[in-house]
C-alpha cells in the first residue's frame, strides 16, 4: 500500500518541493514518483524513539497486554531484550489500557480448590504446610480479559503451567489433556508429557465451579499449538 496511507500522527509526507502531501491526494504510484513524494517521521516522534525509555515502554506494553507473565522471560530471551528495571524506567504511553490488577486472593482459591495439586499430574509438593511448585493457572491469560475466577484457572505444577501457556498443553471439551504434536522429547522425563495425552484434568473439589467452556475454547483458537498427538 502507498505509504501515503500511513499514520499521519507518525509520518510528515511531503513533495520534492517540501509541500504537504494530503490525505485527499491520489496516492498512485507514478503520481508519488512523479512528485518526489517522501515520508519522514515528524520530530516529535523522532524524539520519542530516541529516547531509552521508550523501548521499555513499549516492550512492557506489548507484554502486559498481549502475553502472560510466564512467558515473558522466554520472549525477551528471544530476541535480547534485558527487561532489568524497566518498571523503573518505562515511561506511560498517552491512550494506553492501563494494566487491570489481579484480584486478591485468586491463586489461594484455585489451589485450594485442587487441593493444592497438579490437575494434570497430581504433584502436590510442599514445605511443611506450603506447597512448593504449584501454581494458579488461567485458561485464558488475564492479559487477554480472562477473570480471576476458579471457572478459568487450574492448578499445575511449574512444569504444566509453562507447558500449557506455551501451548504444549491444551484441553478439549470433555477436560482430556491434550498434547501438541509438535512437542518431541527424547528423555523419560520428557517423553512423561506425552503420556498425558487424552487423561482427563482433575476437576474442582465440591462447591467450586468447573471450567467454563468459553475459556477451554479461547485456549484451543489462541494458545494450543494444534494438531494435538495421536492416543497412543
């Protein structure tokens, strides 16, 4: 598409005669050429992505609003990014959705409505009466407007958790454990995860509510890496 079209907040387009380019203008490619058309980004901006803080802004952004946090050290291991103080640094970005706190109290109430266990394994690891290594886990990410509730979380173990919002691990609509055919291992400890496959989840203790559908769907459409592994 012409760059004509791109976001004049941004861009200050001009002719070779240093004359506004407007929106109204035909914006065919020998009518550009013709004109010397030419886009720079408007001072304003150019000063903003100049500045150091604005990386950690809109990484951080991109983050909160588009992932889950245990996927942030992955991500940012990805592509370089050291994320070391930037909650210090970052600055707000005018129209931003502010960040939506999660509620107090969540990660209790799903762990105990496992029993303070792994809903696909069972590991219920603990330290005198603390469990070790087992988390509160949405089905669809808080980042993406999942609630804080029970009917959108599972308790799993660190490992579970990380494999199921990397998409390794997803759930079909009866709550069987599926696992993606594109994950290979070679150890024993490795190859335990595709014996998961086709197991049913454990369900909530009495008086807790089961996993709304809705979100096990969200899950499969957005995170699940599908086509899920053949039953042994």
């Amino acid at each position: 598409m012409p760059f004509v079209h791109l976001e004049r907040t941004l861009w200050d387009l001009r002719d070779s005669d240093g004359r506004p380019i407007r929106a109204s203008d035909p914006d065919r490619g020998a009518w550009l050429r013709t004109r010397g058309a030419r886009g720079n980004l408007r001072p304003e901006v150019e000063r903003l992505l100049a500045a150091p803080r604005t990386m950690a802004a809109a990484a951080r952004l991109l983050l909160q609003q588009h992932f889950t946090p245990a996927l942030e050290t992955s991500i940012c291991d990805a592509v370089g990014l050291d994320v070391t103080g930037w909650h210090a640094q970052a600055v707000s970005i005018p129209g931003q959705r502010q960040t939506r706190a999660r509620r107090g109290g969540f990660v209790e109430e799903v762990l105990h409505a496992y029993a303070y266990a792994c809903a696909f394994c069972g590991f219920d690891g603990a330290i005198g009466r603390h469990p070790v290594g087992v988390e509160a886990a949405h089905v669809r990410w808080h980042s993406q407007d999942g609630p804080d509730e029970v009917n959108n979380a599972l308790a799993l173990c660190s490992l579970h958790h990380t494999l199921f919002d990397l998409g390794v691990l997803g759930l079909g609509p009866d709550l069987r454990i599926q696992v993606s055919r594109w994950y290979v291992a070679r150890s024993t400890a490795g190859q335990a995860v595709d014996a998961l496959h086709g197991q049913h989840a454990a369900t909530p203790r009495p008086g807790h509510s089961a996993i709304d559908a809705q979100y096990v769907n969200w899950h499969q459409a957005q995170v699940f890496k599908r086509p899920a592994t053949h039953a042994a």
